[in-house]
C-alpha cells in the first residue's frame, strides 16, 4: 500500500514515524504546509513533519510536498506518486471531492477529540478549557465537511486536570499511533467499516489566536487555571503589571480561599501562601500562582520572581 501522509505540527510526527516503519507500507510522500518566516530575520522554518521526514532516522524516501494551494498543479504532483490511500493528520485544509479522488483507497483522518465533539482545529485545548473528565482520540473517514466523516476507531484518554496543551498532545500522539496501525491493516484487508456520526452532537472548536491568552481577571480562578493550561506551549497567558507584559505559567486554584481573607478587587495581588505561590484575586476565588516571568525575562518560580520584584505584592494586575 502507498500512502500519502499529510500533516504539519509535532503531534502528527509519531504516526508518520509508525508508518514509515511499516514494511508492507510505503510512504510515497509527505503532504505538508509551507516553510513559516520565523524570527526577526524571517527566516524559513519547516514544519515539523517537514523537518521528521528529512531526518537520518526516519526510513522515508519519498517526495516532500509543500503546496500554498491544493491545485490543478499539487494534484497533478501527487498523481505522479500514485497513492492508495490519503492519512491525515492536522494538516489544517480540507480536501475537495478532486483530490480525493486521486486515491483508490480514499482518505482517513485522525483527530484528537471524541468526535462528534469538538470538531475544528483545537480539540486538545478545548477539552482542557472546558475541564473536561476524558478526551480521546478519533479516526475518521474523510468528508466534505469538517470532521463529519464516519468513525472507523474510537479511543478515549483519562484527564487528570493537570495536562497542558502540550502534554495532552504528546499523549494523544503516541495513542493514535497504534489505532491508526490497526485501522491501516483492516483497510489494507478489505474489513473495515465505518459508523456514521450523530451530527445532531456535533460541537466545533475554533482557532486561538495570541490575543485569546489576555487574562479577564473577572473570570473564576477555575477557568483562569484551565486556560493557563490550555494556551500552554501557545499562545501563554499574559497580563500587565505596571505596564510590563507578566505571562502566567503555572497556577493552580487556592483551596482555602474561605479562609477569612477580605475581599479585593479582580487582579489584585493578595500576598502570598507558602504552599500555593502568589495569590490573586479573580471574579470567583483565588487563583495561586506558581510559576512566572516577565515577557523576554527568565520563567522563574514564585519565590525566584519576587526576590526580583519586590514591588508585586499588593500591586494590580490589569
């Protein structure tokens, strides 16, 4: 079978690696979004698949493809490569009744939400925004329309409430990987079958963009909490203090917020406990943080940063 694996970011790496290592597989090519300027000079960075399909380690032999358009021209590209089936895997666009058509075996997508939830491109960070209890993991045929394709795996993965974006997606890579491996052998012997979706559930996600990581403070410590976990590697959460950038790494929600305290006003910076780190004050509860820095400084721990900013506690944060 020869598969054209179409991905971009790291969390797609360990399927593309998995099938790589494949002997009855043959991976033709890689289908992957162009080089980002990165950096004051703007230079050219690949993307992650890009940049695993031309490591030493890796048994791929195939073409690297980086089209800014899915046209007539990349269509005839990957024809020449003469793919079975299309895997994809975050690859960020959808694919039009023509170019699937180039693939006898059609195309699968794996997707790290249990579909129907959560469609769209942030599946990862919105089950952490919404403190869900589990997630999971989804492949999928692929349709017209977004994630609406019929399920041919399903697995789910316990939350424990302390993921980040980040860890939550290494979990969800390495999971697919192994349900991605059983669904290619079904498909390659002809016993698959895909069950349709309950549209009727279907709830979509969005994209984040750097400005969705500005702190409301009038929010609970609860959702501030989730979603300093969420935006966690991108785009981090950040708020003023005395007209500098601070980002928030790490922060958990202050247990014993009943205990007497008075009341003050949203982002006011309480004090500290010697437990749970610096404290502030949100719309409903305590958030205690734990880990920080200013924007272009050092992360440091609680302790660590105020010894470097003596001038923080009792301050406001904007």
């Amino acid at each position: 079978m020869r598969i054209l694996f179409a991905g971009s970011p790291a969390i797609a790496v360990p399927s593309f690696e998995a099938l790589c290592n494949i002997e009855e597989i043959e991976v033709a090519g890689v289908l992957t979004n162009p080089d980002t300027p990165r950096g004051r000079h703007g230079t050219p960075v690949p993307t992650d698949i890009c940049a695993a399909a031309q490591r030493p380690d890796i048994a791929f032999n195939g073409a690297i493809l980086k089209p800014e358009k899915l046209d007539a021209a990349a269509r005839e590209q990957i024809s020449a490569l003469k793919p079975d089936l299309l895997v994809s895997f975050a690859y960020g666009r959808l694919f039009g009744p023509k170019f699937l058509a180039l693939f006898p075996l059609g195309g699968i997508n794996i997707h790290p939400s249990l579909l129907p939830k959560y469609r769209g491109p942030t599946p990862v960070q919105a089950a952490i925004l919404n403190r869900d209890d589990f997630t999971g993991i989804s492949i999928q045929t692929l349709a017209s329309e977004m994630d609406s394709g019929d399920i041919l795996a399903q697995e789910s993965i316990t939350l424990t409430g302390a993921e980040t974006a980040g860890s939550l997606s290494e979990t969800a890579a390495l999971k697919a990987v192994s349900i991605l491996i059983g669904v290619i052998k079904k498909i390659d012997s002809g016993n698959i079958c895909g069950q349709r979706q309950n549209h009727s559930q279907a709830c979509y996600c969005s994209l984040i963009s750097k400005e969705d990581g500005i702190i409301n403070w009038a929010k609970s410590a609860l959702e501030i909490e989730a979603k300093i976990r969420a935006f966690d590697p991108w785009p981090l959460c950040r708020t003023i203090h005395n007209g500098r950038e601070l980002i928030i790494l790490e922060a958990g929600v202050f247990k014993a917020a009943d205990s007497g305290m008075p009341a003050k006003p949203v982002g006011a910076v309480l004090g500290i406990d010697n437990n749970h780190g610096i404290l502030i004050q949100t719309g409903d509860g305590i958030l205690a943080v734990r880990r920080l820095q200013y924007q272009a400084k050092k992360a440091l721990f609680w302790r660590d940063f105020l010894n470097g900013a003596r001038d923080f506690a009792g301050s406001q944060l904007n």
